[in-house]
C-alpha cells in the first residue's frame, strides 16, 4: 500500500451543476445557516445570562448548541462560497481540516445526546436524588469526555483515510469532504480504512444508541407508574422532543456510514448529509429549548434588557 498521495487539491462536484438553481439555493441555504448562527449561539447567551438556567439539562444544551455550531460551520460557509463564485476547489491541506473538524464536532454531539439521555433519566426517574448524581463535576466529566472521544475519533478517521493515496482523481462527489467519497477516490486498497469507518462509527452509535434506549426504557417505566396526567404529559414532553432529534441524527448517520462505499448511492448521500450538516443544527435550538417556557421566558428577558439599553445609549 501506498504511504503518499499525488492530489494536492480536490474538486468539490458540489450539490448541483444547475446554473439556475446556483442563486435559489446559495439564498436557501445562506438562511438556513444565519438561522443556525442565530438560533445556536443566541441559545448559549440567553442560558448565560440568566442564573436559573444554570442546571446540568442547559449546561448540555449549551454545548450542543456549541457542537452544532462548529460542524455546520465546518461545511456550510464553503457551499455557500461555491454557490456565489463557482468555486469548486479546495486545497488538500483545507479538506484535511474540514474532515477533521466535521467529524470531530458531530462526534462530540453523538455523545452529548447519549449524556443527555442519563441527564433525563436521572431527572425522571431519581428526582430526590438528582441534585446530588448529577453535580457540576459530573456534567463536566461527562461534557469533556464527549470532546475527548469526539476529537480522538477524528483523529483516527483523519490519519486512516488521508494515509491513502489519491492518485485515481481529485474529484469528490460531494460538496464536502467527507469519508466515503473520499474512499471512492483511492487508488490503494481501502478495505482496512472501510473497515476501521465501520468498526469505530458502529462501536460509537452503537455505545450511544444502547445509553439513550436503556436511559428511556427506565424513563418509559417510570412514567407509566406516575399517578398524575400532568406529571406523565410533561414527562412525555421532554421525552418526545429529544426522541425526534435523536431520530433524525442517528438514522442519517447509519444511512451514511454503515455500508460498504461499493452500496452508496452518492446522490442519495448528499440529500442525506443536508440534513445532518445544515438542517439538523438549524432544528436542535427550537427542538430541544425553543418549546420551553423557561427558555421563552430568558429569552423575552434578554430581549426587554436590551431593549432597556438601547434606550438608554440613544
């Protein structure tokens, strides 16, 4: 096997040669990240400035807002480049760190649900004990070792694929550079790298997905012993936003990652990986924070204090 790659720079097919839709879609999805700048980071200040979001369910929020942030950064600003000017090609050294930081970023958050999924089962199901299980070192373990794991897992998907060479073409069918596009393009044997992908993207959702069913299986059992209506819907509430976003997460991942390159239909691919790189971090702030009336109301605080200081400045 090759130890070097010849490419020094890929082209980016992008998601459509159509010059009709360049301009519709750079304005769909140039809203689409403004709304996911806004909803995100505006999230993390609102949970900041007010003290009695300070609990372990919006110190998760917050970094998952972060997450979010960072992988659809990775991505989006490029698309929306390509779109405006037509530029379709990006330098060996750039796509490197764009893998790298897309696959760290939406690593971390395939933590950060499964310790939210412990964050609700711990609220629900040992509510007298909450307080003391779930501790501010607790949270912070629990958040460093999603960034850990989140970077480390990057680290090993980054060193095995761009080991390869790429002697074959430097045209990616994407419109960024992600794993199996990128297995396609090689000119060395990449049964390992397919095997390392699916091994180490397996082993993490796998991980995830058995924290998330066993935290909701007690969840589910909990609740269903509860003798209020009111206590089992508001359960139920929180239940089923976080459900429907790990639903969509995770099927996309599986839909992407867990298959052979031989299987992937690249097409297919891209109409997926828009929802995970663009959509999704544009949902997670309305899906998980945006329904609460605890947000709602920090939000409208913000808002009447900046309001206040405006009025004040002029």
């Amino acid at each position: 096997m090759e130890n070097s790659t010849e490419a020094t720079e890929f082209i980016l097919v992008g998601l459509t040669d159509d010059p009709k839709l360049q301009i519709p879609l750079f304005i769909i999805i140039s809203l689409i990240y403004l709304i996911t700048l806004g909803g995100n980071l505006g999230m993390i200040v609102v949970i900041l400035l007010d003290p009695r979001l300070h609990t372990p369910m919006y110190f998760f929020l917050t970094n998952l807002s972060l997450v979010d942030f960072g992988y659809s950064s990775a991505v989006t600003p490029k698309v929306m480049a390509g779109f405006l000017t037509g530029e379709k090609i990006i330098p060996y050294n750039a796509c490197v760190s764009q893998f790298f930081f897309f696959v760290a970023f939406i690593t971390v958050e395939n933590f950060l649900l499964a310790s939210m999924a412990y964050d609700r089962y711990a609220a629900v199901c040992k509510p007298l004990h909450y307080t003391t299980s779930m501790t501010t070192s607790v949270c912070a373990r629990l958040a460093i070792g999603s960034y850990v794991c989140g970077f480390l897992n990057a680290s090993i998907h980054t060193g095995d694929i761009f080991r390869l060479s790429f002697c074959r073409s430097n045209v990616v069918d994407h419109f960024f550079c992600d794993g199996p596009p990128l297995l396609a393009l090689s000119c060395s044997d990449n049964y390992i790298s397919e095997m390392v992908m699916l091994f180490v993207v397996g082993f993490n959702d796998l991980f995830s997905v058995l924290v998330i069913l066993i935290s909701y299986l007690f969840i589910s059992v909990t609740i269903l012993k509860m003798n209020s209506s009111e206590g089992r819907q508001k359960a139920f509430s929180t239940c089923a936003s976080h459900l429907t976003a790990v639903s969509i997460f995770y099927g996309t991942g599986i839909f992407m990652y867990l298959q052979p390159s031989s299987s992937h239909s690249m097409d297919t691919d891209k109409i997926a990986s828009v929802f995970y790189t663009m959509v999704i971090p544009m949902l997670n702030p309305l899906v998980y924070s945006l329904r609460n009336k605890e947000v709602k109301r920090a939000f409208k605080k913000a808002v009447g204090k900046a309001k206040s200081s405006i009025g004040v400045i002029f």
